[in-house]
C-alpha cells in the first residue's frame, strides 16, 4: 500500500508542476506547444538522471512512475501533432516532432551522464 501512496504523491506533485508551467507559459505567450516540450525535455533529462541514480524502489515509484509519469505527457504531444496536422502546418508538425524526438533523446543521455553513468553502463 506505500508504493501506491507513495506513486500518488508523486503524481499529484508532478500534475501540479505541469499545470503551474502551463499557465507560464500562456502568460508569457508562447506558442501553445511551449510547455509541452518544456516539460518532456526536462523530464528526459530527469529519469535520465534518476535512472542513473539506481534509487531505491519507494524513491523510483515516487520519482518516476509518480511525478514524471503525471509531469510529461506523450498524449498532450499527440494531440498538439494532431493540431499541426488539422491547420495544416505540415513543416511545424515535421520540425516539433524532430525537435521533441531528438532533444528528449540528447536529454536522456545528458541526464545519465550527468548522474554518473556512461551510455553503455
């Protein structure tokens, strides 16, 4: 029952983080797919980095399945892609994509690095 608290916690932490980011992100007025790229960079580089840390499985469950699986958010990227595609902006739906893809990948290797680990560790 304390990994399901502690996943919990963590979820509702990390859905609150995303939701404070979002509304910066609309004050500062930046385009709509600002916070989402924001949030699953840095959470690249996050579980990059707790992955790295080897954490103990109460920590893990908080971490990781809890507060970044609630922080990022491959549906809200899905559904942002959907948009670029039904307005018709095929070249922004290929250059978000990429960025996301790309970026998120260098961000999970530099957030290893950055604990400790090398990529073939």
């Amino acid at each position: 029952m304390n990994k399901y608290l502690s996943i919990g916690a963590g979820a509702a932490l990390g859905a609150l983080l995303r939701f404070l980011l979002s509304i910066g992100v609309i004050t500062l007025q930046l385009p709509f797919y600002s916070s989402t790229l924001i949030v699953n960079l840095a959470g690249a580089l996050l579980i990059g980095i707790f992955i790295a840390k080897e954490l103990k499985p109460g920590l893990n469950a908080f971490l990781i399945t809890g507060f970044l699986g609630s922080f990022t958010t491959f549906s809200m990227l899905s559904y942002e892609q959907y948009l670029l595609l039904s307005y018709g902006d095929y070249l922004m739906f290929i250059v978000y994509l990429g960025i996301n893809l790309s970026l998120g990948l260098a961000a999970v290797f530099l957030g290893f690095t950055l604990g400790g680990k090398k990529v073939n560790d």
